[in-house]
C-alpha cells in the first residue's frame, strides 16, 4: 500500500519542518503585530502535543492552533522571501491538517 495515513502525512510534514532552520531574518521580528517566533513555537507545541498523544489534541490546543492560522492567514502575505514563505505555509499547512482532522486515531475513548 503506497498511501499514507493522515497521521503519517502530517507526522512526516512535522518532520519536514524539524529538519528545517528557522529564517535567520525573521528572528526578533514581527509582522502585523504578530511575533513570528511565538507563533512558530505555539504550533510547535501543539504539533508535539498532537504527536505525542498518537494523533489527539485537546480543545485548548485546537482554540490556539485556530487562532495561530488566523494569525498566519494575516502574516503569509507579507513575506517576501522564499525560504520564509515556504517555513511559515509549511507551519499553516501543519496547523490546518490538525484542526481539520483533530483525531485520526479512534481508538479508545478519553
């Protein structure tokens, strides 16, 4: 079978990322008010929540990553630079995946 599962899809995004640096002239800075290193670091965490829980996140973890896209919908516009709009539409495209798809392992309840 050559189709992965959506676990294994965002698991190797979030890989993708990982191996990834951080864009060297976007330390420090902000767009539109918004902290672009913060915002890395929350859909990080959230990111290794979902991982860590086999594919679940709670909806404290759901309220901010939703908040992050909305966040990410207005910086993606003003980057300017490849490598930074391929870093941030990499972490949209992780943030998206798992409010779309919180829970792609059922197994057991709670």
């Amino acid at each position: 079978m050559s189709e992965e599962s959506e676990y294994e899809a965002v698991a190797r995004l979030w890989q993708e990322h990982l191996d990834a640096e951080f864009p060297a002239g976007l330390r420090g800075a902000e767009r539109d008010g918004i902290d672009l290193v913060m915002l890395d670091a929350d859909i990080a965490g959230c990111v290794t929540t979902w991982h860590d829980n086999g594919g679940f996140l709670d909806a404290e973890r759901l309220r901010i990553l939703r908040h992050c896209i909305t966040e990410l919908d207005k910086v993606l516009p003003l980057l300017m630079n490849a490598e930074e709009l391929r870093y941030y539409m990499r972490l949209h495209r992780l943030a998206t995946r798992l409010t779309v798809r919180p829970t792609p392992h059922q197994g057991h309840d709670g």
